[in-house]
C-alpha cells in the first residue's frame, strides 16, 4: 500500500539556525546575517518568551544560496583560446 500523506515523514534535521550558524553556513560575518535579515532576504524568526533570540529558517538558507548561484555568471573561459600561462616563464 503506498502512502499517500508526508504527514508523518522525517523532519529536517534543523529548521532554525542561530545568527552564528547561520553566518558560518554561508562564510559570512554575523553582521552580513543581520543585514540580509533586515533586506528580506532571509527568514527570521524571534523566539523565547520575550522574542530576544532570533533564528534564521533553514529552508531561507537554502533558497537565498540557490538564487545567488543562478544571479552569479558563470566564469568564462580565456578569450585567447589557449591554455593558460605556465608560471616562470618569461
């Protein structure tokens, strides 16, 4: 019989990572983090009973990293067609 509901499938392993995490996930300063946070373009949320941690959603990591690999150009070949210079040479 097969299942027809993720009701009950696996969740991630994390869905919220602290500014920290989050700043070496992408090799970023924590202030880089927080910048993105304020732009929109990561998720955050502010958790504990006064809302003074906040974390960012996993999910919004990966998605801010998969639409900066498809705005990066990918790099060019030389223009000149040949391999490139060997090191000592004149």
């Amino acid at each position: 019989m097969e299942k027809t509901s993720d009701a009950h499938a696996t969740p991630p392993e994390r869905l919220l990572v602290s500014i920290r995490n989050a700043a070496h996930i992408l090799d970023v300063s924590e202030r880089s983090v927080y910048d993105l946070c304020y732009a929109g373009e990561l998720v955050s949320v502010k958790v504990g009973p006064k809302r003074w941690s906040r974390r960012i959603t996993y999910a919004s990591l990966e998605t801010y990293v998969a639409c900066a690999v498809r705005r990066t150009p990918p790099e060019h070949e030389s223009t000149s067609g040949g391999a490139p210079p060997s090191e000592g040479l004149p």
